[in-house]
C-alpha cells in the first residue's frame, strides 16, 4: 500500500463558510483489483472530501466503496475516525459517488476493501489529525510537541488548554498539509475504534424501513418500468404488439431497445414505462413478442452433461499441470480409484432483485445504482448508448447483497438505454423470475478423476480431465467467465505423480463470479473425491489429508499460488 502515497498523494484543505473545513485527499487509483475492471483513464485531481468539519465540531467522514452487505460503509469510516481522534458515535457517515480519481478505485470484491484501504485512510486520518495539532499550537504560541488530539479537540498539557477541531478548523485550513507517507501512526494497543464493535451505519435505517436501498430511490416525476428479453441468451426481437400494450393503463410508452452483441451488458428487449412499476409489470404480462432466439437456443444442461461425458473418454483440450509420471504410477498402485463429478450453474440470486434509476437531460446521464462495479457500470453504458464517460455520473446506492452478481451491471445499462430515450426519470425494476432466468451464473462444470494409492496408503498418483465452458482453441485464456481453475489448486504439488488437464465446450449463456469464484465448486468435488480415496486406503479421513499435506509443496506465487501453507 505504500506506493499509493508517493507525490501525487497529497492533501487539499479548504475553509468552509463559517470557519469549518473540508480535507481533500488525492491517491493513485488501485488498478488491477478485480479481473474484470477496465484499464482506468488518465487521472486529473479534483477535490473530494474524505473529511469535512464544520465550525460546529461536526465531523462528516466519506465511505468510497460501495456497500453491498459486507460492512464497508462502516469499517472504511473507522480507520480515518480512529487516526483523526473523533468519538465513533459523533461521526456522520456519508456514501461517496463514483469518481476513481478522487477516491483511488471503488470496488465491491474479492475481500480487497480492507487490505487496499487500511493504512491509506488511517494516514488520511493521521494528517488530518496532525494539522488540526499545528492549529493549536500555532493558535497558543507553544510547541506542536507540547499538544496532543483527543475527542474532537486538540489539548494542551502543561497549560491544560483545550480547542474543539471546530474551533480550529478555519486556522488549520490555512496550513500546509503533512506528507501522508510520513504521519505518524497510533500503535494497535491504543485503538479506541479500529477492532471494536461497531453496529452497521445504516441499522437503524435498515430496521426502521427508511429508503436506504437502490430499490428504495425516488426522483420527483419518475417513471417506472419493466424490460423483457429473450428467454434464450443472445436473442434478438423480430416483432412486438407494442401498440395494444401502449393502451394499458397507466402505460406512458413501449418501445424496442436494440441493444448490443454482448450478453452480459445491454441485451435487445422491450421496454414498458407506466406511472406504477405494477401498472408497467401488469401491460407485460399482455406482451407478445417474437424472438430470433439465435444459436444458444441448441444448448442445454442436458447436451452440456452429455457432451462432457463424451470428452472424457478423449484426448485433453490442453494442460494445466502435469508432474511425473500418472500412468506409471497408476500401474503399480494397490488400489485405483474413479470417479467423475458435476455441479450446475447457480443463479446469484440476491435479497434486492437488479434494479437502476436513471436521467438522461442534455447529453448528461445521471444514474443511482446498487452496483459492486460502478466504473465498469458507467463504461458500460458510455459504451452501449455513446456518451462520453465524463458526462455520466454514478452515485452508488446501497445493495441488497450481490455475492458477485452485481459485479456486471446490464440493469444499469437497461435503466440508461430506457432513459435516453424518454428524457425523464426512470427506475427499472426486474422480477424475481427475471433475476433468476437473467443471471450471469456461476458456471457449471465436470471432473472425471482416477487416483492411485500404494500399500501404506499413500496418495501417489492423481488425474483429473476438468470440462469446462470457453473456447477451446484459446486454451487457458478461452474459459469462460470464472470457469476456469487454477493450475496449483490442491491437491496440486501434493501428490508425486499429477496430470491435470482440460477440455472447454462452446458456451452462449453469460457467467460470472459467485462468492468465493470457482473454489464453491470444485473444492466440493476434490475434497469428496479424497473421501473415497481415504476410503480405499483404509485411513480415518482426516488423518488421510494430514499425511498428504506433510509433504513440503508449498507453491510459489510466482505459479499462482495464493499463500496456502501447508504447515499450518
């Protein structure tokens, strides 16, 4: 985290009317956080208050990242909070809207939020804390070394003076700012916030059934609608009776949204408008469209399962791992074991169905969104309807859970397209039935396994074929959205003799990742798999998996290893 506070991490102060004072922070944006995020434009400072502190002592912190269930909204606040010296239960929590060159990147995924953000806000906090310390001095004519801050005031020991933050604001707001890679840190065993109990910003919102949710949003005049797309992915509309669903009531339009190639941004459908999102959903069940359903229509879960089976008596697509000698080892083992296993795709299948208000007025689109990713949200829509990145603005609402659905954002792009075209305020709102027969699944996939172990009960040889989804010409590089899996995946490097390879089949359905990508899926099977082989040795289970991990086969990160020990 270190090099996010080089010289271009700085900080912005600016007095408030009334002698208050807002903190501008810059930091580099974290790239690469998830797989899927777009190369980020050029970054241009513009001010952001991380902190604003008004002349009344009230101390408002920003939460950057979006809040989808895990907590962000509140732990994020709580590292400034605890190096800035306020009270947690005086502090104000706003959410920040999307704007990566204020707030470095703005993610929900891959448990990256605290280990990103934990020692880049703390020293946000730090220097905040360290100019309103320079205030009091400067204030009192005394040595910074001779003050200390403590709940929201700065404190003077020998003379035991004291100034409220609010007090100092305007003075502090006239000082340089400290270098954030230098200000001085709180030791662990002084944390009075960091580590503590904290109840979620938004509980009592929650419980109390306040709007806090995207689903929740409301803009003065608008409108409410309802986009059915082809029940086969990829399919396009031929015809619609948009006529007779335009005299329903309460129905304001309905029209054909061409949309686009890709199945997990903005697929073609109908949009229904109405004054109710029942009056909208109500005309739909009256739609009658004809589709070009389009090649995926020939897939199926039943083909998939069929045509893995053939695969598995071929040669592999290509390789994944492969150590020693499997067929040697096979052949001398006492006992040979086979097994193939399968798991389907999985709807996501979150609390808040996918829902996006947006307003489209002079060329400028302004959405409000439940998104893990509002940057690849905003690309998605500049890319789909043609409008420069920087004449969209996301503000970032709370989710209903995600668990990796939302890391995609075609209902962003839905609520846009419908916009665009009726110039007024509009929430799209999907179904249930919608969420489910419209996810970007967690893909399925096939392990057809043969494994040997010798007298002693030893695991010594393993072959794995894994059909999966992709292209198969393309190799590694040809799965399909979180299909693949990692070469070192254990029981990798564990077992002397391993062959593990792949064969990927043609996919037209859409995926993406569910929580904790890939490994829900075939850490069930491997580790079902070693059952039978604890079985066939004639060994307790655990004491099986104990004695294959006291082999030293640590992989290095460098093979995509992700810190796994086994020692521990």
């Amino acid at each position: 985290m270190t090099r996010m506070f080089n010289r271009r991490a700085f900080l912005k102060v600016t007095a408030l009317a009334g002698g208050g004072m807002l903190v501008a922070t810059y930091m580099d944006p974290l790239t690469g956080v998830l797989a899927q995020a777009p190369p980020q434009p050029g970054v241009n400072f513009v001010p952001n208050a991380f902190v604003k502190i008004t002349a009344d002592n009230v101390v408002t912190i920003i939460s950057k990242n979006p809040e989808i269930g895990q907590g962000i909204k509140t732990s994020l606040p709580m590292l400034i909070a605890e190096e800035l010296e306020v009270p947690w239960d005086t502090v104000r929590i706003e959410q920040a809207d999307l704007d990566q060159s204020k707030y470095g990147q703005q993610n929900a995924g891959g448990s990256t939020a605290t280990p990103n953000n934990y020692d880049p806000l703390r020293r946000v906090g730090a220097a905040v804390r360290e100019m309103f310390i320079a205030a009091g001095a400067k204030s009192w004519h005394v040595p910074a070394s001779e003050c200390y801050a403590q709940r929201t005031a700065v404190h003077h020991r020998p003379s035991g003076r004291s100034m409220t933050y609010g007090q100092l604001a305007a003075t502090a707001a006239t000082l340089t700012p400290p270098d954030m890679a230098t200000v001085p840190l709180k030791p662990g065993d002084r944390f009075e916030v960091i580590g503590k109990a904290k109840a979620g910003v938004d509980n009592r919102a929650i419980v109390t059934g306040q709007p806090t949710f995207g689903i929740d949003f409301t803009l003065p005049g608008m409108l409410f609608a309802v986009y059915e797309k082809c029940p086969v992915y990829g399919g396009t509309v031929v015809s619609a009776n948009l006529d007779e669903i335009k005299k329903q009531p309460g129905v304001r339009h309905a029209f054909v949204v061409k949309g686009t190639t890709d199945t997990r941004g903005l697929m073609p459908g109908v949009a229904i408008v109405a004054d109710s999102w029942w009056q909208a959903q109500t005309a739909r069940r009256r739609l009658q469209v004809t589709w070009n359903e389009g090649p995926t229509a020939q897939q199926s879960t039943e083909l998939f399962a069929k045509r893995a089976q053939e695969i598995s008596t071929q040669k592999p697509g290509f390789p994944l791992r492969v150590d020693g000698n499997v067929d040697q080892a096979l052949s001398g083992a006492a006992k040979v074991v086979e097994a193939s296993y399968s798991y389907p795709f999985i709807s996501h299948s979150p609390l808040e169905p996918q829902n996006c208000t947006a307003h489209y007025v002079n060329g400028k689109m302004e959405i409000w969104a439940p998104t893990q990713t509002p940057q690849n949200g905003r690309q998605l829509v500049s890319t789909a309807l043609d409008i420069p990145q920087e004449n969209i603005t996301v503000h970032i609402q709370r989710a209903g859970g995600g668990f990796g659905r939302r890391l995609t954002n075609d209902y962003m792009g839905e609520a846009a397209a419908i916009a665009k075209e009726i110039g007024v305020p509009v929430k799209v709102l999907w179904t249930r039935e919608d969420d489910m027969r419209h996810d970007h699944y967690r893909p399925g996939g096939f392990h057809f396994l043969k494994a040997g172990v010798d007298a002693s009960g030893k695991l010594i040889a393993w072959r794995n074929h894994f059909v999966s989804f992709g292209d198969n010409e393309k190799g590694v590089q040809g799965y399909s959205n979180s299909a693949n899996i990692n070469g070192v995946e254990f029981p990798a490097r564990f077992v002397p003799n391993f062959d593990f390879q792949s064969t990927l089949m043609p996919l037209g359905v859409p995926t993406g990742a569910l929580r904790a990508p890939r490994s829900n899926a075939f850490s069930w099977a491997f580790q079902s798999f070693i059952d039978e082989l604890a079985l066939a040795a004639g060994k307790d289970p655990l004491q099986f998996r104990l004695d294959l991990l006291s082999v030293n086969a640590m992989p290095h990160p460098a093979e995509g290893a992700d810190g796994f020990e086994a020692s521990r």
